[in-house]
C-alpha cells in the first residue's frame, strides 16, 4: 500500500482535538514503555516548529501501521479512521527544537496482519549473563540479576534511584561519570549494564570493557538507561 499523500496526512492531523502544551512532556517512564515494548507503533519527528514535528510523526506513524499490515481486511480510509481516533500526540522534552513522539496502541488498529503457518517468531536472544560480575553494592546485584526493562523499572523504583529526564541522554546529572547505564534492544531486553566511568566503563554481565559506549551502542535498536544512586 502507498504512503500518505500530503493532503490526507494535514486532513488526518487536523482532526486532532487536543494542543500540545510546551509545558507537558511525556514522562521518561512512558517514553521507555512505548518504545521498548512491542505494544506500540510509534515514530519521533523533530523541528523547529511545533506543527511541522507533528505532522511528520503522524505521518511517519500512520505508514509505519499501513505498512506493517500483510492482509488488510479494511481500505485505507478505514484504517486513517482508526489512527485518527486511537493514536497519541506528545511532546517529548528537549533543548532547542520541538520533538514528538506519535503512537498508538497495536491492539487498537483495527488491521488483521496474518503470516504463513510456516513462519515463526524469531526467538528472543538473550544475553549470556547468568553469572554477572561480583559486586559488593547489593543494588548492583539487583540490577544486574535482571533481565528485562520491567524488572530493571522495578528495582529503579524500589531503591530510590535517580533516572535520567531523557533515553540516550546524561541531562539532569551533574556528574555523568558516576552514572550507571542499563542497555536494552528494542525487545526490551537488558543486553549490557555498565558500571560508572567515563571513556571507559566495564559491563557488569560479561566483565568486558567497553569504550565510549555511547558511540558503540548509537546504533538502532539499543537504548540506553542512565541512573544514578541518591547519594551520589
């Protein structure tokens, strides 16, 4: 199926009843949920201008849902209905230009997607970190015992500690260096969990060191979590 025309995007995007307020950003929890999670079609738009940025992550949005659907039981008018009632528009916080997050919820689109018998989901791999590396700090122990984004949320949650405003990013922290970094794919699967330091930092499941690991992990698919203990 094509992708949006011009004309049926700005028809799609008008019929948003709600702004945007400069004000209310989304929160870095949710953000985390949606992307992480295969709950949600999603895309990130960025400008300068506020109705720009929406307008193409509504439409980055509504091809990524067309586009996903291999046998469609409704035409695209019907589909465009249902984005246009169940999709979400927020604002995402950042310095500078405006930036939008567009998503809607999978269970919400009403497409039938149907895949051959044959086919089979990809198994989930996960990382080789049964055995993570000794640490005397009983939250780090925690931590790295975990296996997913939930169970890295929770114990975030349970211990107080201080996460950062944004994915990908150390804002909000005064000291980077003594950050602790959780790295998951887009499964939501913790892959590496990086002790504090700063062009180099040893991950704490597999001992290795990993240099600049923002630049090692800037890559699709990988999100990294910066935290950081109260006392700190």
């Amino acid at each position: 199926m094509k992708k949006l025309s011009f004309i049926q995007i700005i028809t799609l995007l008008t019929a948003f009843p709600y702004c945007l307020s400069a004000q209310n950003f989304l929160s870095t929890e949710r953000e985390i949920e949606i992307k992480m999670s295969e709950k949600y079609y999603w895309d990130v738009c960025s400008d300068f201008r506020e109705e720009s940025a929406k307008q193409c992550a509504l439409k980055s949005l509504s091809d990524r849902v067309i586009g996903d659907a291999v046998n469609k039981t409704r035409n695209l008018e019907e589909i465009l209905k249902t984005i246009e009632i169940n999709a979400r528009l927020d604002r995402i916080e950042q310095k500078g230009m405006v930036e939008i997050i567009a998503w809607i919820a999978k269970d919400s689109v009403s497409v039938t997607i149907e895949k051959p018998i044959t086919q089979k989901p990809a198994p989930v791999q996960t990382p080789p970190h049964e055995q993570p590396v000794a640490s005397d700090n009983p939250v780090l122990q925690e931590l790295t015992a975990c296996k997913t984004y939930e169970e890295v949320r929770m114990i975030v949650t349970k211990r107080g500690l201080v996460s950062g405003s944004k994915i990908n990013s150390y804002e909000g922290f005064i000291n980077p260096e003594r950050c602790i970094i959780a790295v998951f794919n887009e499964e939501g699967v913790l892959v590496a969990f990086l002790g504090t330091g700063s062009s180099f930092r040893t991950d704490l499941l597999t001992g290795k060191t990993v240099q600049n690991p923002e630049q090692f992990y800037k890559r699709e698919g990988y999100y990294l979590w910066y935290m950081q203990q109260k006392n700190n």
